[in-house]
C-alpha cells in the first residue's frame, strides 16, 4: 500500500446540477471535520475541513477556498466512500502541487478511513495503489 505519494487530482471540468445547493450530511458521518496532510517531499500543508452543510473549506499551500461536496453515506464493499467535489470559490494561488486550480472545477475522489483512529487516505481509485495521505484528523478550528 502506498499512501503517501503526490499524483495530481483526478479532475474533471462542467458543471453538476447536484451542486445547485449544499448537500447535507448525516451528523455521524466519518468525513466531518478538518482533515490535515503535510506532503512527503515539500513539506506543504493542505487542510480540509468537511461541514454538515456539504460544504468544505480547504487550503493546501498559499491557495484557500470553498467546494461543496457530496459523499456517500456507507463505504462500498471494499470500504470506500465516493467523494464529489466541485470548487465554488479559489483565491487564484499555487497549491502544494505548484499549480492554480480554477473555480468551477469537480474532483472524484475514494475516501478509505484507515484502522488507525482519526486517519484516512483520499485515493484516485478505488484502490490504495493510488492515494494521498494518511490525513489526520485536526481539533475543530
């Protein structure tokens, strides 16, 4: 298992009509809260913070914004969340990777919470061939 490469997000651009408003999430679902990674190689930060509202704040690098965001409620057989992300808003810096994401950009991702309490990798798959993290579960801010 290799957690803690660095591949650029899966990216798609368009716009979904399920992000017309925040999706809310059940209160006992595992994605909520701020996540933290530090990248193995740099050293750069990148913070999620996952609201019940469906909305996520982020920051990763010199770059801060919005998404809103839908999960599924239950993991999938091989324990996976499929995680949908679409960026509302972008300050127009460089993130962790060196590169300007554009508002209105989606990301699909495959959320694995991992056996250790309060980690979990984000992978481009669903497998852990192909993930970032671990992350880790930051206080409420």
């Amino acid at each position: 298992m290799r957690i803690t490469q660095f591949i650029p997000y899966v990216l798609f651009c368009g716009t979904l009509s399920a992000f017309a408003a925040p999706t809310s999430v059940t209160a006992n679902h595992p994605i909520l809260g701020a996540w933290k990674w530090i990248t193995p190689n740099q050293g750069c930060s990148e913070v999620y913070h996952y609201k019940a509202d469906g909305t996520n704040l982020f920051s990763s690098g010199a770059e801060e914004g919005t998404s809103q965001y839908e999960i599924t409620a239950t993991p999938n057989f091989n324990g996976f969340y499929k995680l949908i992300d679409h960026n509302i808003t972008d300050n127009g810096k460089k993130d962790c990777r060196g590169i300007v994401v554009q508002a209105g950009v989606n990301s699909i991702l495959f959320v694995h919470f991992l056996p250790i309490d309060g980690q979990m990798v984000m992978c481009y798959k669903e497998s852990l061939d192909a993930c970032f993290g671990p992350l880790t579960r930051q206080k409420e801010f």
